[in-house]
C-alpha cells in the first residue's frame, strides 16, 4: 500500500528527458516528504550540512539547522547523519 502511494521517480528518471517527464518528476519532488528540524534538539553540529546533497540546510545563526523544502529532494540523509535525532521527514500537502 505504502510502495503504491510513494512516487515513482526512479521510473521518471528512467523514462526521462521529455519536459513532461521533467515537469512531474519536479512535481513529486515537490509533494514528496521534506526534512524538519526538532529547533529544541538540534546541537547546531552541522553534519546535516555536510550529509545534505543539495546544499539545503544552513545552520541559522549558529543556532539551529534549518531546511529549506524548496530545495529538498527528500532523500533522508541527514536524517541519518544527525547524532542527536533532530531531523524527521514530514509529508507535504
Ligand atoms: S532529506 Fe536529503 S535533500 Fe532534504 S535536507 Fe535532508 S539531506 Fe538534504
Ligand atoms: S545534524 Fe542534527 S544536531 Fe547537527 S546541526 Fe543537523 S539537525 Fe542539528
């Protein structure tokens, strides 16, 4: 049921280089889950950063990581990286 509802980049990636391709691939990028920081967790070490692929975390005044959803392409790995489990991944609207 989950397999069904996720969507099917790799698919698109695969049939890809149409601008349709392109355009719904951009789109399900955009629906798809996005990395949250837990502000009261975070220690600020930025392995998060140095994990991120897309360069879409910053540490906020050397306070806090934070994301930047427009950027994220979900792939969890500074979920991964963070020693202090405070970042999760959270389902756009
Ligand atoms: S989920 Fe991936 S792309 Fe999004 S912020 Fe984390 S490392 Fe970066
Ligand atoms: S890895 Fe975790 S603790 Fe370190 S800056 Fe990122 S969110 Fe904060």
């Amino acid at each position: 049921m989950i397999r069904s509802q996720t969507p099917d980049i790799i698919g698109d990636i695969k049939r890809g280089g149409t601008e349709i391709g392109c355009d719904r691939m951009a789109a399900q990028i955009r629906k798809a889950k996005k990395a949250k920081v837990l502000k009261e967790d975070c220690v600020a070490c930025g392995a998060c950063v140095k994990a991120c692929p897309v360069s879409a975390i910053i540490i906020y005044k050397g306070i806090t990581a934070e994301v930047d959803a427009d950027k994220c392409i979900g792939c969890t790995k500074c979920v991964t990286a963070c020693p202090a489990s405070a970042i999760y991944m959270e389902a756009q609207e």
